[in-house]
C-alpha cells in the first residue's frame, strides 16, 4: 500500500458499491487507502434497483445473486471495474462489459479449498448414512447398527470436472486412501494417482461418489438427467455442489426413492431464494439420506476473507495502477509505474489502424512518448502511454478523439 497517492483522480470522488455483504476486509483496503466513498449493502439488487444505484458509481463489487446486464452495463457510464467476489462471472454479461471497456475481475481460486472439504465432508456423512441415524436420534430412536453404513477407504471417488476444486477433492479424496477417477472436456494432468477417463459415462459407472464441479454452461445444463443417471453405479451417491442447472432435480428424486442412488448432496438449486429467511423449496426435500444446504460451499469465514483480500486487490490494481490481470474483459496488462511521466489509459475496439492514430496524433502535436504497451483480445484493445508529465492532459483530449475509442482515463 505505499503508493496510495498515485492516481490524479481526487480520492473523495471515486464511489465504490459492494452488495451482498462482501467481506469487510474489501471495504477496508479501500478506506485505509483514503477512499471515503464506500458503500456497502447485505443484499442483492434487482436490474432496475441497479440501474438506479450505479450511475455515478466507479467499482462494484457484488456476488453471484446480482446480475449484472446490459442494461446496467449501458447505466453505468463511469463504472471503471466490477470485482465479482466468486469463483464464476456468469452473472455478468461479459460481452458487454467488454463493449463497454469494463474490467470485470473475481476470485477463481480462494475458496476452493472451503468447497473441497464440504464436499469430503458430506461424503463421510452420507457414506456412513449419518443423516438418517440423527434424524432417529433426535426424534428418541436408537438406531446402533452398522447396515448401510461404509468407510470412504478403498471406495473410487469419480469427479466430473478436474478444475481447481476438482482437484483440491482429488488430493483431500486420497489422502483418506480413496481411488479417484476424472472426467474432463480438456486434457488436465492428473495429481497424485489420480486417473483421467475417457467419459462422463466411465466414470460415473465406476464410482461409489460421483462429484460435479462443471461450470454452468449450455452443454452442462441438465447434465445429470434421467438418461445419464441410468449410467450411475447401483448404489452411488452424488454431490452437486457447481451450479443448479447441472442436475435435474425431480429424475434424482425418482432415483433415490427406487434405491437406484444411496443418498445424495446439493448445496445448488436452479431457483433460490434472495435473501435469508425466504421461504425455500427442492423435489428433494423429505427424502433418506439426502443433505441439503443453502448455498454454503465457499461460505467460511476464510474463504470470505480470502475472496475479499484478492478481488479487493485486483480491482484496486486497475484503478491505481492499470494493472489488468485476471481481468475477463480487458486484456492483461501488469506494468510497473515509470519515474518522471504521466499514464494514460486507452480502450478500444480491436480495429486496425488505432495504434496507429494514436502515435501520428501524438506526434503531430510534439508529445514525447516515454514508454507504449498494447495487449488485445478479439474484440478490445488496451493501451498503457506514459507521456511527458507537462503534456499529459492535452494528450487525453487528443486521445479521446482517436476513432474506435470506448474509454481513456488519466491514471496519474
């Protein structure tokens, strides 16, 4: 935090939103670092509410209930970044954002290791039924016996989707002396014994526990069906803790009550409610042997703080720094400040000639450029100048005029 003061912009006009109760440690890097306009909410918004709230707003920060669409995008005509504090960004229309010159950032990885353990967790509990006998025990019933109830030792774990939680499963799975098998729709190099199939078919007819962990997308949408569940081994159990669209809810029901699954754990639904205390309903409630929970999977106090430490950062990064990576819209750019300049910051459509213009303008009118660094992807370009310092402004306004432009701002 030692360059606090690097951006020209003044501090006390910047207005950052965070929604859905994002981690105090977020709210704080930005407070700590002078800004005084910080705004934080515990809930949702809905488009119009949005629409409404981002107008003058520069960050936003929200989670997976907000959706963050065109419309909002078009509202938000001085929204710099968004910082989803998540794993996914599918709650944000990307193709917009990029149009837009909006750099959407979230947190892939930290709390992967908070879902990981949920899911071992459930696995231990549904394995050795444990639902079934606290529900008896609650109600006055002694139910001391071993019937149905298995060890995970020596069981096969079969994950559907070797991404990064995937894996941390995986090592978690044969740490307790599991086999793991994995499908995947690309090619990922198997941790530990860990062992790459060739389907969705092998490994879910294999397995004693089959756990997803795909990204909601067309091709994944009722991934599990009543066509695909015919494919599970006799006796299995599933855990859906990826997304609610996955699996088709009313076939797993009809599966669990014919025997044909053991038991089952969803922590995702395809509807849920907005807010705590909303009323809430499955096809899988009432059932044996089935775990139900609220969307809790990265819900640690850990996984919140790491995610508020790492979005924060990132968001903070682009807006004092134009740092880009890990960004989903604007290409990745990481540079170090350079002593005795200005820096601009140019986003474009991904058109020929821009570059161009931008050096015949700059040259025309006698601004030296000190340093020039270009990244694009297939529809934005991102451009970093640094320029000499007495001429900087008169450069953004020749900038401004460069054709294709979508956003130019003086960073310091």
């Amino acid at each position: 935090m030692g360059e606090k003061k690097i951006t020209s912009y003044p501090k006390d006009k910047i207005k950052i939103l965070f929604l859905e109760n994002i981690s105090d440690v977020a709210v704080g890097h930005f407070t700590s670092a002078g800004y005084g306009h910080v705004k934080k909410i515990s809930r949702a918004m809905s488009e119009e509410e949005l629409i409404s709230a981002v107008k003058d707003v520069h960050l936003l920060g929200i989670r997976s209930k907000t959706q963050v669409t065109k419309k909002v995008l078009e509202a938000a005509t001085k929204l710099q970044a968004i910082g989803c504090f998540c794993i996914g960004v599918n709650q944000v229309d990307l193709k917009a954002a990029t149009q837009q010159g909006v750099a959407v950032f979230n947190a892939p990885y930290s709390n992967t290791r908070s879902v990981a353990g949920l899911v071992i967790g459930a696995s231990i509990m549904l394995s050795r039924r444990v639902i079934d006998r606290d529900e008896a025990a609650q109600e006055g019933v002694w139910l001391k016996e071993a019937s149905g109830s298995y060890e995970l030792r020596g069981k096969t774990l079969g994950i559907i989707g070797y991404g990064n939680i995937g894996k941390q499963v995986s090592v978690l799975a044969e740490s307790l002396g599991m086999k793991v098998i994995f499908y995947d729709i690309e090619t990922k190099l198997p941790l530990g014994n860990a062992e790459d199939k060739k389907s969705f078919r092998e490994v879910v007819s294999q397995s004693d526990i089959v756990t997803l962990h795909v990204p909601e997308l067309p091709g994944t949408r009722n991934l599990v069906n009543k066509q695909s569940l015919k494919y599970f081994k006799k006796g299995s159990i599933l855990i859906n803790y990826a997304r609610g669209e996955v699996v088709d809810l009313d076939a797993l029901r009809k599966c669990l009550l014919a025997g044909d699954l053991s038991g089952a754990a969803v922590d995702v639904f395809p509807v849920e409610p907005e807010k705590n205390g909303d009323l809430f309903s499955s096809p899988l409630q009432g059932l044996s042997n089935v775990l139900l929970t609220p969307h809790i999977g990265g819900s640690t106090q850990e996984a919140q703080h790491n995610i508020g430490d790492d979005v924060s950062g990132k968001l903070f990064n682009y807006l004092e720094k134009g740092i880009s990576t890990g960004s989903h819209s604007i290409p990745a750019l990481a540079l170090p400040p350079q002593e005795g300049t200005h820096r601009i910051l140019h986003i474009h459509k991904n058109v020929p000639g821009v570059l161009s213009e931008i050096n015949t303008q700059l040259s025309r009118n006698k601004i030296n450029i000190l340093g020039q660094y270009l990244k694009t992807n297939d529809s934005i370009g991102y451009v970093v100048l640094d320029v000499d310092k007495g001429l900087s402004k008169h450069a953004l306004e020749l900038l401004k005029k460069v054709k294709a432009t979508i956003k130019v701002r003086l960073l310091y």
